[in-house]
C-alpha cells in the first residue's frame, strides 16, 4: 500500500511537536510577591486599518454606524459565496511583519477554524495557525533593557459583534465587523511583571499606528488582549500558565494580571495544583472567573481552506515594502533627540503623535512629528518644541481639544514663531524676568493672545495681520515714552510691591513687571519694562 505524504499534515505536527525555546530572563525580585516570578506573553489582535474586508469587498464599518448594514453576501456566509483575498491588508500585515523584525514567509496558507457560535455564520474562521504570515522577531520596550520576542504573526477573520439585551434576554448580532481583517500578534512569554506587559502593549500600539496598519484603538474594540499568565518560584520550571480572554484597557490588564498572580500564589501556598484555565475578567470586582478549562476546549478540526490558495510573495514585493517603510519610534526619538531636544519635550512629541489618526489602507496621518518637522525647517528646533509643547498643545489642552482638532496651519504658527524671533511681537515675561533667559525666544504674551485668538475663532488670517487688527504689535524700544507711562502706572497701582522694590526686594520686581505687561496688553518688552521700572523707582 502507497502512503501519501500530506504536505499541510507535516506543518501541522510540525508547529504543534517543534522544540520550545526556554524563555530565561535574570531573576527579578518584587516586593508585591518575594520569592515568585511571573511569566507573561500576550496575543494582540489587531484590527487592519483596511477600507474593505479581508476575503470581501464590504466596507469596514466604523464606529456607530447603524447595525448590519456594511455586510456582503460572502461575510454572512451565504452558500456559494467565495473568497476575494485583500492585497492592502497583506500589505499591512508585511509592513507590521518588518516593524518587529519577524521574517516575512514567501510562502503561507489559510486554515479553517471550526467552531459554533452565534457571531461566526460559516461556523468556521479564516485563520493561518500552522503556516502564518511571518515567524520570530522582537520588539523593544521603552523602559529597562527589555526585548519581547514575537512567536508569529498571522491574517484571519474577525467574528461578528454580540450584545446581551439584559431586558429581552437576547444577544443581538451585528455582522458590521463580520469578515474585518485582523491581525494575531502572539508573543513569547518574555514579561515578567504587569509593568512590562503594559509596556509591550503600549510600545506595539505606536508601532502598529506609526506604519499605519492598526489604529490600536482598545475603547473601540479593534485591539484585543488575550494575556497567558503563570508564576514559578525563582530556578524552577515555569507554572501552569491560564489565559485571560478579551482584555480591552491597559489598565484593566494590569489589574487583571495582578489578580490572577495572586490567585495562582494562594493555590500554590495551600499546596493545591494551578488547573489549566481560560479565564475572564470581572471589572467590578477586580478579578478573574473561569469561563472554561483547557480540558473542556472544543477541537477546532483545523483545515486547509479549499477555496484559497497559498499566498506567494516574492523578495521583491517584500523589499519594495521594507523601502517605502516609514520611521520607526525609536528612529524617530533618536532623530529628535539629535536636534537637540530635551528627553521630555522628546516624550511628549512621540506621546502626542502616537495618538494621531490612522488613515485607510496605510495612509499615514500627519501628526504631532511631522507638524513639529515642518515648522523647524530653518528655525530653531527649541524654539518650535517650546511653542508646540507649552502654548499650542497647552492651548488646546484648556479647550479640552486634541491634537488633531488643531485649527493652526504649519504657516499661522511658523509666522508667529518669527514674529516673536524678530521683536515685532513681544516675548513671554514672567520667564524673561524670573529665569534671564536671552540665548532661546520663549512664546511671548502677544503672541499667546494670537496663538488663542486663531484656536477660539479658527481664523485663517495671517499672524502678522490679526497683530495689527488687534493692536497686539510689539512696542517700539525707542518709544520710552509710552513704557514709561504704562511703568509709573503699574507703580501705583501696587505701591507696596512699589516700596518692597525700593527697600531691596529686587523678587517683587516681577509682579510690577507683570502689570506692565498687562496694562501693555503685552506689546511692551518685558526686559526693557524692567530697566525702566528700576530706574523710575530709584528716583
């Protein structure tokens, strides 16, 4: 008898029986559990940032939209109905693939997942379980000398979206994600602490937003952590790990992780065996409950999908993608930090830009990095940080606005930045005066009022003419005249500071500065407002 060697059978055994790498890190001892380590890998799925379905040409849906309406024949499993492979969210998965240095597999196949529930209407998923997109890689988290290895990266289906109707007794199906394009990240069990897993999460979200593939969006559902946690005393063999489903906060997970150390420690202590568990998490009561033990797991009866032929991609398609790459977080704080930067000005720029709006089918959105890029061509780079970070962001900030609600142009800002450069509007005092610094300019008084007066009103007008419609234009040095006045008048109008100042409190000085600067509106200079405040009160 001829026995037939089954090619996909060899990969499967093959992925299920391969040698596991023990995973080893230097002992790390924490106060909240002395004596234990804990282990931890995540799988992140992560929602395509695609306009269309993975396997159809239904739209993805978007948050809010009405239920059941961006669904295809195909998403809701009608029979006949085959597949259409999506080339942009192939694209997306390289690029993420090259972001954390996995190796992109010229060849890889479509497995059929079987199980039965209500959100899933062909009672199977599209996955790539035994043959993924891309294997290995690693990324770096943004605290410690940390790397998180990457297992593998894989294309499959979304399900549908359940909804318990608490009042009728009845879960309501959207089919609106039905068929959306996802991505599993599974990690290798390389964190040791809750810290560490809300680092990889966080750091893998910039990267997934920065080459445009993901918007990472935990509130909305299109990022979803399943957490495997375990716990071993220091030298021994891992523990039985148990998987925490359906994480959607980075704080939730923290919590989560947290609860189920400790839940595995009071097992062990009581000399009872930690059961092999896929577990929930009960935000209200800050802890885990089994949803089912791996003993009870379904057999999936995993397939080749008959209707879909193996993806084929070649070096070249590969490389064209890894050249059309944009930078990476770590390139890019690099890149700033260069320029001259502070480290923290550097973390708020990259804090800022990794929440920027994520277009479709891997248009990059314009955030925070490239608006900064823009305004420091030929001007100070510290000068423009200090605007962006202390005036527009605080600005928008008061407003309860974010970034990307920012009404001011590259040009508004840039011209306003040279105005201030250039005297023709005055600077900010309270920092001239208390800290003497003439080397930077800082965001001056006139220039807050017109940074504010474009935000409130989104004008499209020029700086240098709302400046002289508003009469915010800096006052001339020559014009001693008009500072003089507006110095006897802050004068009286604070005479004891007045008699403070006469007395040696040069520190008061200040406040008499300020008023200057506000009787002036801000147009007076508040370096010059100062020398004439000293020579009026040594008079």
């Amino acid at each position: 008898m001829l026995v037939r060697r089954c090619p996909w059978r060899f990969l499967q055994l093959r992925q299920l029986w391969r040698p596991r790498e023990i995973h080893t890190r230097e002992a790390i001892h924490d106060k909240r559990w002395p004596g234990w380590q804990v282990v931890i890998g995540i799988e992140v799925h992560a929602q395509i940032k695609s306009r269309r379905k993975l396997f159809s040409e239904s739209f993805t849906s978007r948050p809010g939209e009405t239920p059941n309406t961006t669904v295809s024949t195909f998403d809701s499993a009608f029979p006949g109905t085959l597949p259409i492979l999506n080339p942009k969210c192939v694209e997306l998965a390289v690029r993420t693939a090259l972001a954390l240095n996995s190796k992109v597999h010229h060849r890889s196949a479509f497995d059929r997942k079987h199980y039965f529930y209500s959100d899933l209407p062909a009672g199977y998923q599209i996955t790539q379980r035994y043959s993924p997109l891309a294997s290995g890689g690693y990324i770096r988290l943004s605290k410690g000398d940390v790397s998180v290895g990457i297992t593998q990266i894989q294309l499959e289906q979304d399900t549908a979206k359940s909804t318990f109707d608490g009042l009728r007794h009845t879960s309501l199906i959207d089919l609106n994600r039905a068929g959306s394009g996802l991505m599993e990240i599974v990690s290798e069990p390389d964190m040791r602490s809750p810290e560490e897993a809300a680092d990889y999460v966080r750091t893998l979200q910039a990267v997934l937003r920065c080459v445009g593939s993901s918007d990472g969006n935990m509130e909305q559902g299109s990022f979803r952590c399943d957490v495997n946690v375990s716990v071993n005393k220091h030298g021994q063999p891992h523990g039985t790990r148990c998987e925490i489903k359906n994480l959607n906060s980075v704080k939730f997970m923290m919590v989560a992780i947290t609860s189920e150390v400790f839940r595995h420690i009071e097992l062990l202590e009581s000399g009872r065996s930690v059961p092999q568990d896929t577990r929930g998490f009960d935000e209200d009561k800050a802890e885990t409950f089994k949803l089912r033990s791996k003993a009870d797991s379904p057999d999936y009866r995993y397939m080749p999908d008959p209707n879909i032929p193996p993806l084929l991609l070649s070096e070249e398609y590969i490389e064209n993608i890894r050249k059309t790459m944009p930078d990476l977080p770590d390139a890019t704080r690099a890149r700033l930090l260069n320029l001259g930067l502070s480290e923290r000005d550097t973390d708020v720029l990259m804090a800022i830009d990794s929440g920027r709006e994520v277009g479709f089918d891997g248009e990059l959105g314009k955030g925070a990095v490239t608006y900064f890029d823009s305004l420091a061509q030929q001007r100070d780079p510290r000068v423009v940080v200090n605007w962006m970070t202390h005036e527009l962001i605080g600005q928008l900030t008061a407003r309860k606005e974010t970034f990307s609600d920012n009404p001011v142009s590259v040009e508004q800002l840039g011209e306003l930045i040279d105005l201030v450069q250039d005297s023709k509007i005055t600077g900010r005092p309270s920092l001239f005066v208390q800290h003497h610094i003439h080397q930077v300019s800082l965001p001056g008084t006139s220039g807050k009022s017109l940074l504010k007066h474009i935000i409130a009103n989104r004008s499209s007008s020029a700086p240098s003419v709302l400046a002289q419609e508003l009469s915010l234009e800096a006052v001339s040095e020559d014009d001693n005249a008009s500072i003089r006045a507006w110095c006897v008048e802050a004068i009286e109008a604070l005479p004891e500071e007045a008699e403070a100042v006469r007395q040696g409190n040069l520190r008061v000085l200040n406040k008499l500065v300020g008023k200057v600067m506000q009787l002036s509106r801000g147009r007076a200079d508040a370096r010059n407002a100062r020398v004439v405040l000293e020579d009026v009160l040594q008079r």
